[in-house]
C-alpha cells in the first residue's frame, strides 16, 4: 500500500512537471513571436501567464501541506526544499516570457538590424539552458544541470557584447534608439532567464548529490565541519 | 566519519548470544563524551540488547554469551575483576516506564546514596535537591518530599527516575525510550532535560522516534537485524546518510 507521504510527493512532482512544460513552452512562443513577427503568439504567452501564476501557487501550497504534516529528511527534505526554489525560479522564468512577448506587441515588428546583434545566439542559448535545466530536474541529472552552470558564463559575455553593439547602433542612428533600447531590454531579460535556469541547475544538483553549489560554483558541503565550530563557540 | 576525540564508551567486535540466536553481530562503535548518542532502528534490530551490554544488565539475562570488549574510560568492563556494582552507579539507566520503589520522593532519590554510605541528613537532603535540580523536578516537588512518588504524574515520575539515577553521580546515562509512555508535554521536558544534562554526563539514548533522535542527539547510529549499519554526526545522518538502508529508515520507506 503507497504511504501518504509517498502519494504527496508524486502529487508535487506531477504539478511541478506541468508547470516545467508550461514555462518552457512560453519561452519558447515568446521567442518566436519575436523571431516570426507573430502577434497573435506573443498575445498567447501574455493571457496564459495567469496559469503559470496559478501553478505557482498550487505548487507551494503541497509544499507546506508537506512540511506542516510530515517530518521529511534526507532526500525527501531536499527535494521539497528545492522544489520551493525551483518553482519560483519558474515562476519568474514565465514572467520573462512576458515581458519579452510584451515587448514585441509593442515594437509591433522585428526590428530591422536585429540579425547585426547577437539576439539569435541569445535566444538559442537562454531556451536550451531553460529546457536542459527542466530537463536535468525530470531526470535527476546532475552532469546536466553542471552543462546548465559552465552555459551561463556564454550568455553572460554574449549579452556583454549585445550591449556594445546596440549602443553601436544608436551612436550610428539616433532613429533607432526605440527599437535598439527595446532589445537591449529583452537582451537583458533572456540574461536572467538564464541566471534563473542556472539557479534551477543548482537546485538539481542539491537534490541528486546533497551537495551546495552556489555563489560560482563554490561546492559547500552539508556537513562542513566549520558550521559546527561555529555553533559551539557561540 | 572521522574518529572521536575524547571516547567515553568503546566497543571492539562486540556479538552477543541469547542461548543459540545471536542478537548482536560484530558492533564496534566509539560513544563521545559529553554528547547525546542515539540508537535507532526497527524493532528487534538489537538497539536496547546494545545498551544493555554497556552497564552489563544483560548479565541478569540467563543463556546471554558475549564475545567482543566494551571499554568505559578505556577499562575493560567485562573484566572478571570489575566490580558491577559500582559499573552500574558510574553507568546509569532509566527505562521507558517508570519504576519507582513504594517510597517518597525523597527515599527514591536518596535510596542509591544510602546504600553507598552516606548517613549524614545534611549532606542527603543536599544530594536530594541537587538530584531533583539537575532533573528539573526541584520546584514541582520541593513542598511534598516525604509523599509518596508514585503519586507524581508520568511525566514527573520519570524525571525522579533520572534525579534518582544522578543521585550517585554517574558519568555515563542510559536511556532506553525514556519518553515513550509519556504526553507531548513531558516528552518535550525530558528532551530538554537530556540537552543540560549533557553539560555535565555521557548519554546514550534508544528512542523509536526519529524526530526525537534528531533532536536531541548529537551523534546516530542506526542498527539493523543486530548489525551497526551506519553511525555519524545526527545531522548528517538526517540530511545526506552514506548507506541507502539508513536513508529508506529515516525517511520511513521501512520500519
């Protein structure tokens, strides 16, 4: 017979997939609405970011029932622990989805330099660090949410030289200067999605090897004996 | 885990016979002093038959056959020389169900002192408020001494079992469920209890509950079908265990 327990943790797991799919999923017709110059997509993403928000709440909801009525430890603490993290992390990963789609429906067009900029690169880096994050979370794959945290330094410098360039082009062309800031703008959006992809990375990574990886990759240990000493001098 | 500084209780190979069945197998574990030390594990798994061993209570237990040391303060308590008397007033215990003896509360926590000597009343009624100080029943007793103890609450008759087992001053105590018969209440106040008293005594304490174990021990170690599975610091144990049988324990997958 499945504990209880057991039956809630499938039920957290089970919502945070959905969700997972859901967020990948806007991130994916966010760009294109941009890349397409479709509207009605862009249009999509906006009005479908009140199911994300409504997972969101659902899923921290199971959370605490969790913790509220059992005593997870060990794995199970991990997994709930970076559930919360996770799911938030997703949660803003959507609202970047937003905004880029925002962002578009506004320009109405694709700007016209966008192919002299690094948007594209951008764009194929952030949805594959997004996807490989989700997917390292489904699969339990710590070697993948390592390949998520090593991406990150490539978007960062990609997102660098976007800037350079975009200042570039509204040095050349103050005409541009609306269309160049807007993508400046949704550069620096698919820059945090890619942060927050890395932070899911890490989340994974605590869960499959109970091992912290924060602040560039700083392995600290759960059982540092340094925290001990610590404690007992105060 | 790394080795312990400042072992108070060590066992080498230790194995423990009940007539033909063997209820111990190979236990070699080193208890810290001034710390709490949980046994954990299912039932029958040979938690409270290892607690036993260290002030030698299974020898009241007839077919039991050891093989193995147990070391207290590096001395052989196996020792045909040892004196057992005395091992058990250095090595305390207290049971899951109160045992009081049909005295007042006084005579219960005196009664130990009295057989070790100690005639004068000043010098008892200072080892009784002491006692019943260090096992924070003091103020809940302090006006009803001489009634008997047994008319104490469950919770209260267990602390009077711990200040009458601190009467003798031990270095070592023992403790086999000693919150499993008591309310929340008393349960939250033993564990309190057992977290001063490690200032000043070695505790070794077998509880059926994890969450108690997690929090009042220092160190775990989980047992399994008589054998030591895996001992390290409580919050390691509770957060990353090394051996998957530890982890499907702690977190309930069986047991």
């Amino acid at each position: 017979m499945e504990r209880l327990f057991d039956i809630q943790i499938e039920k957290l797991k089970t919502r945070l997939i959905k969700m997972c799919s859901l967020v990948d999923e806007q991130v994916d017709f966010a760009i294109k609405a941009m890349e397409e110059e479709d509207a009605d997509l862009a249009q999509v993403v906006v009005d479908r970011d009140k199911k994300v928000d409504k997972y969101d709440v659902k899923i921290e909801k199971v959370c605490q029932k969790i913790f509220a009525l059992n005593q997870p430890v060990a794995m199970d603490l991990r997994l709930i622990m970076s559930s919360l993290t996770i799911n938030n992390n997703l949660e803003r990963i959507g609202d970047i989805a937003v905004n880029i789609a925002e962002a578009f429906l506004i320009l109405k067009k694709k700007p016209s330099f966008i192919d002299k900029t690094k948007f594209s690169e951008m764009a194929k880096v952030a949805k594959e660090m997004v996807k490989d994050s989700i997917d390292a979370f489904i699969e339990n794959d710590a070697k993948l949410a390592q390949k998520v945290l090593k991406t990150d330094d490539i978007l960062d410098e990609l997102n660098s030289e976007n800037h350079k360039i975009l200042i570039e082009l509204m040095k050349a062309d103050p005409a541009v200067i609306e269309e160049a800031v807007s993508l400046l703008v949704t550069s620096r959006q698919m820059e945090r999605m890619g942060d927050h992809a890395t932070n899911i990375a890490e989340d994974v990574y605590f869960i499959v090897e109970a091992q912290l990886i924060k602040h560039k990759y700083e392995k600290i240990m759960l059982d540092d004996d340094n925290d001990d000493d610590a404690e007992t001098e105060n | 885990m790394k080795e312990i500084k400042d072992c108070k209780i060590k066992t080498e190979n230790l194995s423990l016979f009940y007539g033909p069945k063997q209820a111990l197998n190979n236990i070699s574990l080193e208890v810290p002093s001034q710390k709490v030390t949980a046994l954990i594990g299912p039932s029958g798994c040979g938690k409270s038959t290892f607690l036993r061993t260290l002030n030698r209570m299974n020898d009241l237990i007839d077919k039991v056959k050891i093989t193995g040391k147990v070391y207290v303060d590096n001395q052989d308590i196996y020792d045909k020389k040892l004196d057992v008397v005395d091992l058990r007033r250095r090595v305390g215990m207290v049971f899951q169900k109160p045992n009081l003896f049909p005295m007042s509360t006084y005579d219960n926590v005196i009664y130990g002192t009295r057989l070790n000597g100690i005639r004068n009343r000043k010098k008892q009624d200072e080892i009784v408020e002491k006692s019943l100080n260090q096992a924070a029943l003091w103020d809940e007793v302090k006006d009803r001494l001489h009634e008997p103890g047994l008319g104490l609450s469950g919770g209260q008759q267990q602390r009077l079992c711990i200040a009458r087992t601190l009467a003798v001053e031990p270095e070592i105590v023992l403790m086999d469920e000693p919150a499993s018969a008591l309310d929340p209440i008393s349960t939250a106040k033993i564990e309190e209890l057992i977290h001063d008293l490690k200032k000043l005594y070695t505790i070794v304490i077998v509880t059926h509950n994890m969450q108690q174990a997690a929090r009042v021990s220092d160190l775990t170690a989980f047992f399994y079908l008589g054998e030591l599975i895996e001992f390290d610091k409580t919050k390691k144990i509770f957060t990353k265990p090394k051996i998957k049988q530890t982890e499907d324990y702690v977190t309930g997958r069986f047991g």
